[in-house]
C-alpha cells in the first residue's frame, strides 16, 4: 500500500488515496503558511499527479506503520501526522473503519516524555468518561516503548467566537468538579480541582449544544480558576495584546467573582497569582520570554 507524503518546514504528512466524501481526512493539516505553501497544499488535494511524486511505500515509511494498523484494528484508512521534532514528539492520527464507518482519532507516542503525557491524557478521559466534556476513549495502551490512546473523532467546528462568554464559564464550572488525586489544598494551601492546562478555544470543539475539549496532556490538579484564568489571559495576548493582563482580569471580574463564589473562596488573588508564577515559567521553559513578561504585571497585584 502506498500513502502520500506532504512535507512542512517542520514535519510531514501521510494521506492514502481519499475517497470521495471523506476530504475530512485532509483536515489534519491546515495551510498556515504563506502563500506558496497554501498553492502546494491545493495542488496536493486536487491533482493525482502532484500526490503521485511524493508516494511512498508503507513499508519503507519511517515509523510503525504496521504496528499501528495492528493497535487501530478493523480495516481502516488513516491520515498521520508526524508531529513536530523534539522530546514531545507524537503521532497524530484520524481515520475511519471502512465497513462500520466508524471514525476515530489516535495518538502513537514512543519518546519518553511523549509517552508521559499521553498516559496521562489516556488517565484523563478514563477519568471524565460521562461527564461530557471528553472524547470517547475507545482503546489505549502503555508500555515502555510506546502509548497509543484510540478515542472518538470529533465531528465539531471551532466555537464561533473566541472571547469568554457563559458557555466558556459553565465549562470552568464543571471542570471544577473533578480531581485527579486525593489532595484537596495545595501546599500554598489553595483549593486544588482538575485543570485542562490549555483551556482555550483552539482546544474546543462545538458539536450540537455540546462543546467538548481535546489534548488534555497537560492536566492536572491545579489552584482553582486555573483554566478560568488561562482563558481570558490567552485570548487577550492573542487577539487584543494592547491590553494588558490586568486590565483584562479586571473586565472579567464578573465572571471571576461569581466562579470563586461558588466554590466559597472570597479572596481570590492568591488563585490568580499562582496561574501567573505556574504560567510564566512554562512560557520561558516554551522560549516565549515576551509572553513570559505579560504576567510580571499580575505578580506585582
């Protein structure tokens, strides 16, 4: 069997032959770049002669092919997505079982701490199984060498709008709800509950009145309002960044107050100053030390 590559400045791509009515199998790239790269990924979908130069055989790729194929079962078609090089490197995949018409999403992780955050992933969707705000997780297993998590595709769009509003706060307040360990304050004594550790727009997904998140590696159990702070402090450095982080809590202060209400907390500054300390390093150990310094400006609170 033959899939086609499509290579990136970064990484590369393999689709089979697609068949009509599933493009939806392209939808694991999105052309970003400029304009030659957009040209090359329309050239890559419409014309068989541009995929047929960049064929290879699926024994001569160079990852586990059969081995997956093995993990995925059925008799599936698979896009891949070979993820960015570097320690946190995985696999992404979407597919579909050519006699149920089951779709599904996958990831294959071999990197050690690659695997780390997708056993934690596969411990998080055992963990929310029900609540709604999960994926379906239909296979996972971990070893030494690899982590594969098999789980329902998410047939969803993107939420139409960005900016936080009472859908992104009833999700805040669910989440809430959860713990992953028996810890109940923090060692700064604060009130710990699940957190997502991206919760943002670009990680939701709309599917009728339901929204669902995905890539949930980087939770856990977290201060409160966490992933209620992430929202609004994400949003603001991407789409308004002439604002800054202070005066953006202080135009969620509603909602702010009303979440830490619930949860019987009056004080809700030590909360927000733990997300700036956690958040600011993982900016630098990101290389992003511009981001980094957005949230000097919350620790001076």
């Amino acid at each position: 069997m033959k899939l086609y590559r499509f290579k990136t400045f970064t990484t590369s791509y393999y689709f089979p032959d697609v068949p009509k009515g599933k493009k939806w199998l392209y939808g694991l790239y999105s052309a970003y770049g400029g304009k030659i790269s957009r040209l090359y990924w329309l050239l890559f979908r419409k014309i068989s002669f541009v995929r047929w130069l960049n064929a290879v055989d699926t024994q001569k790729v160079s990852f586990p092919y059969s081995e997956i194929c093995k993990m995925v079962g059925g008799n599936a078609l698979m896009s891949f997505n070979m993820g960015s090089p570097g320690p946190l490197q995985k696999i992404s995949i979407i597919g579909y079982d050519k006699t149920t018409e089951k779709k599904f999403f996958v990831k294959y992780s071999q990197k050690p701490k690659a695997i780390e955050l997708t056993r934690n992933e596969i411990q998080i969707y055992k963990l929310l199984a029900g609540s709604s705000l999960v994926p379906l997780l239909y296979d996972s297993e971990v070893t030494n060498q690899y982590a594969f998590l098999k789980a329902e595709f998410v047939d969803g769009k993107r939420p139409r709008q960005f900016f936080f509003n009472e859908e992104t706060f009833k999700l805040c307040m669910k989440l809430k709800e959860f713990r992953l360990s028996d810890a109940v304050l923090s060692k700064d004594n604060l009130m710990l509950s699940l957190s997502h550790g991206d919760f943002c727009p670009w990680n939701m997904l709309e599917e009728g009145n339901n929204i669902r998140l995905i890539d949930w590696e980087q939770a856990k159990d977290r201060p409160l309002g966490f992933d209620l702070f992430t929202y609004i402090a994400q949003v603001t450095n991407l789409l308004t960044p002439e604002i800054t982080l202070v005066q953006a809590i202080e135009n969620h202060k509603n909602y702010i107050e009303r979440f830490f209400n619930s949860c019987g907390v009056s004080n809700w500054m030590p909360y927000l100053k733990a997300f700036a300390v956690e958040t600011k390093a993982f900016k630098l150990m990101k290389g992003n030390p511009e981001i980094a310094a957005r949230y000097d400006c919350l620790l001076n609170l």
